[in-house]
C-alpha cells in the first residue's frame, strides 16, 4: 500500500481495497488532525468497504462511517448498512455517513443519469434511519456520487476542488 502523510494529522483508519482488478486502487482512509482526541476507529465493517469511528462530545456520541460502494453494488450490501445503523443506535446518538456511494437517483440525487434500484434502496434505508443527505453539487465529472448522510441538524457540506476524478467533500460538524 502507498504511505500518505499529512502534516498536522494522524491516520486513524486505512482500509485498502484488496483483491481482483482494483487491487492497491482505492479504499477508505480517515485522518485526525493530531490535537483532537476525542475521535476512535470503532471497526471496520465485515460485509463491505466501510469504516465505523466514534466521536465522543459533552453532549453524546457521534458514529462516523466512512463508505466506498463499488459500482454495481448488490442489495447485501445495504441490507448490511442497515444492520450497522442499526448497532451504532447503542453506541451513538447521532451518525454521519460519508463517502462514495456509487450510485444514481434522479427523483433524490438531482445530479444522477436517472432512477435505479440501488439508489432507490439507498433512499429508503435514509427515510427509515432519518438521514438526510446533504451534498447538492456534482462530486465526480456531472454526477453526485460522494454522499454525507446524517441525521445531525448542524452539519454543513462544501465541494472542494477535483483530486483525481473526484471533488472531495469537507465536512464541518
């Protein structure tokens, strides 16, 4: 794997993708910036490329996931999000999903090709976790593909300039 250092920050969790094709080609990574530490990887998620971390605050606890979802995702892996979800409501009082969903809804993501089943389960595993999602701008070429879930009245999103075929997205709680 490629050693990636950022001065100021520590890496708090680093999931490569491995195996097949896209082998050394991606994953999700999450840094802290060094003087914060209050922020722990909780584990990483057994049914997908995804990272779970705990957010501790005077007023509760945070769950931040970071997501990849492959093209072409299969119901399992949302079925297993759900799941999850479902376990961090003992631990945390707010969730936060970021990351690369990979997926298209015109009817929800105004930035999408068109309706799929995919997007379409995506948007209903939100309505049943009250998440919204709150990018709005296109994050890879005209599509909105990098979402941020949550179910937090005070996060705010921007749409950072391209790295690669990607616009990151900063997110401030």
């Amino acid at each position: 794997s490629i050693n990636i250092e950022m001065p100021g920050y520590s890496i708090l969790s680093r999931r490569d993708r491995n195996g097949g094709i896209n082998e050394n080609r991606g994953g999700v990574l999450a840094f802290c910036r060094d003087d914060v530490k209050n922020c722990v990887h909780w584990n990483d998620s057994s049914a997908a490329e995804r990272v779970w971390h705990l957010i501790q605050r005077d007023s509760g606890c945070i769950a931040l996931c970071n997501v990849y979802h492959p093209p072409g995702s299969d119901e399992e892996v949302l079925s297993s999000l759900q799941r999850e979800i479902k376990d961090m409501e003992n631990i945390a009082d707010s969730v936060i999903l970021t990351g690369d969903f990979n997926t298209h809804q015109l009817s929800w993501l105004r930035h999408s090709s068109g309706d799929t089943r995919h997007g379409r389960l995506l948007h209903d595993l939100c309505e049943q976790n009250g998440l919204s999602q709150l990018v709005s701008e296109p994050t890879r070429g005209r599509y909105l593909l990098d979402l941020v879930l949550t179910n937090m009245a005070n996060v705010r999103t921007k749409v950072l300039p391209r790295i690669a075929d990607h616009n990151p997205v900063l997110v401030k709680v």
